[in-house]
C-alpha cells in the first residue's frame, strides 16, 4: 500500500514497512499536509492518494486521530455498536422480550392519549431498531489515552476495513514507551500507521522516517 502527496512528489510506501513517520519541518506544508489529510479522511478533495491495488476512499479506510481529548464516541463508533447490538438481537430470540415491551409502551401510550384528551397517533411496536436508537450505546472512556485509541482502532479496522491509522502530534502526547506500546499493538492487527509531526522526538527503530525540510527538500 502507498500514499502518495502530488505537490512535493512524496511516496510513502508501507510495503518497505508497516509503520512510517512524516517529519515537515516547514510550518506551512506542515498545514496544508495534515489539513489535506484531515480534509480528505472527511470525503473532501485533497492532494494525497491511497493506493492498494486501486485507489482507496480515505474517508473509508483511514482513521485520523488529532483531537485527543474529544469524545472518542464519533459516528464510526456509534454505528459500529448499533449494528453489532442489532445483529445480536437479530440472531437471537427476543420475541417474549419485545411483546412485553412493546405492552408496556401501548398501556403508556394510551394513558398519555387518555391524558391529553386529544386524538393523537403514535408508533405502537417498538422494534430492534427503535431498540438500538434508544439505548443509545456507547463506549466507555478509559483514562488512559492508549487504551482509548487502542480499542476504537481495533473496532475500525474489524468492522470498517480500516487500512491506514494516522496520527497527527503524537510525539508531544506520548512518551517513548506508549509509542512503542502502540506501535507494537497496531503491528498486532496488521493495520499501517503514519505519523506526522513537526519534529521526531524519539529514535525508535521500526519506524521509517521521512523528513520535508524547511526548503522543502525530501530526505
């Protein structure tokens, strides 16, 4: 799998290795490439090509994580969760469950009719999906960062196809031994990791490093 930037002629191969960092030292370039990555991994227009066999949608099989104190419950999430509880219900038998529910749910509705004296109507079956929306599932946040990232990687990469995981300002989050923690986790799902950041702040040998400097020279 490549990456490729077509306004410096930049190819990052994940072939040659699983897990590459970009250095751009250049503070504008260091802009427009994470803001392209960050455009493009929301389905909008951008300057780099994934490449696998074909031509990937980024917005499909990339994970970009640079907001590391936002909810980690995005729509990735949600909808992985709801599909997997709604599976779950599918495949077993909730019949007893629901028919009880959904008595309790028409006695309450005809009270509030009743109540208001207003002819109304209302949904009278409350289904799997009804189900899933209402319990609106989430993931639990852990106080620990890595373990937060861990998990919605793995959730991504089974569930989403996920090839790419992109980090954006890793170097100022993690120390030497959560970086190595996270790397050696991801190498475990078989999923291709980029790093990019303005500096390289740890020598660690499994990663491959490629540096934009300040003249925009590759090296």
């Amino acid at each position: 799998m490549k990456l490729t930037y077509s306004s410096l002629n930049l190819i990052i191969d994940f072939d040659n290795n699983f897990c590459q960092s970009l250095i751009v030292e250049n503070a504008h370039e260091f802009f427009n490439i994470t803001n392209s990555l960050y455009q493009q991994t929301k389905g909008e227009n951008g300057k780099f090509v994934l490449y696998d066999k074909e031509i990937l949608d980024m917005s499909k099989h990339c994970l970009l994580f640079f907001d590391y104190y936002d909810d980690i419950n995005t729509k990735k999430i949600s909808s992985i969760l709801n599909t997997l509880a709604i599976q779950y219900l599918k495949e077993n038998d909730f019949l007893e469950e629901f028919s009880q529910l959904n008595k309790i749910m028409l006695l309450l509705n005809q009270k509030i009719e009743d109540n208001l004296n207003i002819p109304i109507g209302y949904n009278d079956t409350f289904s799997f999906n009804d189900f899933v929306k209402f319990s609106n599932y989430k993931l639990i946040k852990n106080e620990n960062i890595l373990d937060n990232i861990i998990k919605i990687t793995e959730l991504n990469a089974e569930y989403n196809n996920t090839k790419l995981v992109i980090f954006f300002g890793a170097f100022s989050i993690f120390d030497e031994k959560d970086f190595c923690d996270l790397i050696k986790q991801l190498h475990y799902m078989d999923i291709n990791v980029l790093f990019v950041d303005s500096y390289k702040k740890y020598n660690i040998s499994n990663i491959s490093t490629t540096i934009i400097d300040n003249d925009l020279c590759i090296i």
